[in-house]
C-alpha cells in the first residue's frame, strides 16, 4: 500500500505548496517534491505529518495503568505545562512505555480540526487517515537530537526522556538557538546536562567546539535532518493525533444503528417500570395513611361524645371538636380560641407593621375577623400575610384596586 506524507505547518489551503513525500509498498520514500496539493502524486493512503514549529512533545511519567486510562492520566499529568488554554490545545497520548512514561504530543486545536474536518477539505487532504508530529518522527536517544531542514530554518530539540521543543532559526549562522541555549541552561542548573547534542543540520566544525565551550556540553555531528528519510518504524510508531475528540469512526456496519438503541431501549422500559411500581406504592402508602388517620379522628371524635355524621372525615372531625372544645370553654366562662378577642390578640403584632389608620372597617361574625385595608402596596399585604403565618393565624387575603380584605381565622 503506497503512502503520501505532507508536511504541514498552517492550516491547509487549496492553492498553497506544501512538501510531501511518497512511500512505497515497502515503506520506504520514493519521492519528494513541494507542491499545491492538486499537483500531488496519487497514493492508496494519506498521511499529515505536523511540522515541529506546530508541536511540542511532553514526556511524563505514570503508575501503571489500565489503556483506556492512560490519555485522561497524561492529560492530567501535563496540564501545569500548557503555555496556552487548555481549550486551544489538542493533547495526543502514546502508549505507556515498560518504565511508565507516556508520551504527550500537543498541538494547536484548530489546525487538528482542520485536518479532520474531511467536509471542508478538498483534493488529497479530505483523505487523511493519520496525522503524526515532525519531532515525534525523531526517535530518542542517550543524548539530545537539535534537527533542523537546510530549506526551513527552524527545527526542533528531542531530549532523552522523549520530550520536544521547537528551535526557532537562528539570527546568525553560528549561534544556538535560544530554546537550545535555554534548555541546556536549565538543564546545567539542575545538575541533568545531557551527555552530547548530536547536531542534525549544517554547522561548521569551529561551531562544534564553539558550543560545546559556551554550554560545557559536548556537540557531536549527526547526518542532516529531513523527515522523510525517517526509519519505517518511525513512522509506524508515531503517536497518531487523530484520538479523543478527532478519532476517525468507520462507517457502521449493517444494523448496526439499530443495535446502539438497544440498550437504551431496555433502561428506559425499566426505568419506566420503576416509576410506575414506585408510584403504585406511594399511592397505596397514602391511601393506608388517610384511612389510619380518619379512623384515629372519628375515634377521637366519638370519645367526645359528637355524632358520628358530625365526623365522617378528619376535617369535619377536626371541625367538631373545635367546636365542641370551645362550647366547653364558654360552659365555664372562659374564652374560646376563635373568639373575637383572643384571635385579634394573636393577630395584633403582625397587625401592628401595618400604617396608622390603614384598617377601614374589621367586622367579626362566626368565628373569623374581617379586616377592610385601604389602598396600600402589594409588598406590604404580602408581609402582612406572611407574619399572620408566622404567627400561626389562618388568614386569606384578597386585592382589589380599592385596598385589601383579610379574613383571620379558620379556614
């Protein structure tokens, strides 16, 4: 199966020329060029490779664990490091090496999302099967790798433990770049200096011996840098960005649709099941608490000595013995809860927030005061009825644009 590679390094355009590189059956690069994509070779499978100034390449160790844990752990594990965020940046995880460490590639999201969206693609690039990192193509070794393109400028720097930072192009042909220069700084001050930088682009042998003296860290020459000469297991083992939220899903195979709903089906019938058994036995719950209470009521009515119509129900019972417990109280003399009195006294503080002269009329007749106010705001008769409540005296209020009447007693 050939392969096409295309280099990006910005959102993919129609007319823009971007190098690329075809495969072979074998694995192995055939040919190179830079060109718009219509003017790309054909090839059974297309394949993005993020430049390194687009990337960087966290490495982290963890605990071992499960896979499908693996990329929410790294994720985690790297969110202290984001120079941006977390929302613009797409993270891609390796797979967890024997030591525990975990490779974390992290991108800009919005070129991801381009290179996924296949609908907003067009030619070769709505193809994309994988989309892989410059630098991840890099493998690590004992010492660092500072990989920079002849026709590019910038490069990348891949450390030891696996990680990549982008190096910028230099102002002058015989200097570090500052990323490099910065690294190896911080690298020193730890006491973690790498034990050479194999460089892998153009410089002169009195660089060499330049660096190495400025950093205190020996610089060896490697072979020039170009991605496409990559080994094929490089290329295999690339940590594919196309996961998460831009993983590519086959079409589903027959009746497969129908199946996803299954199980859903199956929770919602029992899920209603629940209810309806739920609610068949609260139901039956209150009508034994009903029966229980009208029984204790007409019991405790028929104590009194009321007729047993006069208490049929526990608020017609409730009623009776009311009424019974006050006839007692006037038998003796004494004053009933009911009576005018003693219900405008539990009234009387709530009555008091009320302005002077507010009250137009208050009559009293079987039972209940009935209170006339003149015209006053809503947020006052509100309050009114809210410290009768508080004061445990049943009261309806009812508005008119004339002013409010308030009947005090029971209900």
């Amino acid at each position: 199966m050939t392969t096409l590679r295309v280099l990006v390094d910005a959102l993919p355009a129609r007319g823009r020329a971007q190098s690329w590189a075809w495969f072979d059956d074998a694995g192995a690069c055939a040919r190179t060029g830079r060109d718009p994509p219509d003017a790309w070779p054909n090839a059974d499978r297309i394949e993005a490779v993020v430049a390194a100034s687009q990337v960087r390449i966290a490495s982290v160790a963890l605990p071992p664990l499960a896979p499908a844990r693996v990329a929410a752990a790294a994720a985690f594990a790297v969110d202290d490091q984001l120079a941006g965020p977390y929302d613009a940046q797409h993270l891609a995880a390796s797979a967890q090496q024997p030591d525990g460490r975990v490779h974390v590639v992290v991108a800009a999201r919005p070129l991801i999302a381009a290179l996924r969206d296949r609908s907003a693609q067009t030619g070769p690039l709505a193809r994309v099967t994988r989309v892989i990192a410059e630098p991840d193509l890099a493998v690590p070794y004992a010492g660092w790798r500072w990989c920079a393109a002849a026709d590019r400028g910038d490069g990348f720097v891949r450390r030891t433990d696996g990680s990549a930072f982008p190096a910028s192009a230099t102002t002058a042909a015989d200097a570090l770049p500052q990323e490099l220069a910065l690294a190896l700084a911080h690298a020193r001050r730890d006491g973690k200096p790498p034990p050479e930088v194999r460089v892998e682009c153009d410089a002169a042998d009195a660089d060499l011996v330049r660096w190495q003296s400025e950093t205190g860290v020996p610089f060896v020459r490697g072979a020039a840098w170009r991605w496409s000469r990559a080994p094929v297991a490089a290329f295999a083992g690339a940590v594919d960005l196309l996961q998460g939220d831009f993983a590519l899903a086959g079409p589903p195979a027959a009746g497969a649709r129908r199946r996803l709903f299954v199980p859903a089906l199956v929770l919602a019938a029992a899920a209603l099941a629940v209810h309806i058994v739920a609610t068949l036995g609260e139901w039956g719950v209150l009508k034994v608490d009903g029966w229980r209470q009208a029984r204790e009521w007409s019991a405790l009515a028929a104590n009194a000595g009321l007729a047993p119509d006069t208490a049929a129900n526990p608020a017609s019972a409730q009623a009776a013995l009311t009424r019974r417990y006050a006839e007692l109280r006037h038998a003796q003399g004494l004053p009933a809860g009911d009576d005018a009195l003693p219900l405008l006294a539990r009234a009387a503080p709530a009555l008091r927030a009320m302005p002077p002269g507010s009250v137009k009329s208050a009559t009293f007749v079987d039972g209940h005061w009935t209170l006339d106010f003149a015209r006053a705001d809503a947020a006052a008769i509100a309050e009114l009825d809210a410290r009768l409540k508080d004061a445990g005296v049943p009261a309806l209020v009812a508005t008119s644009a004339a002013g409010a009447r308030v009947r005090l007693g029971a209900l």
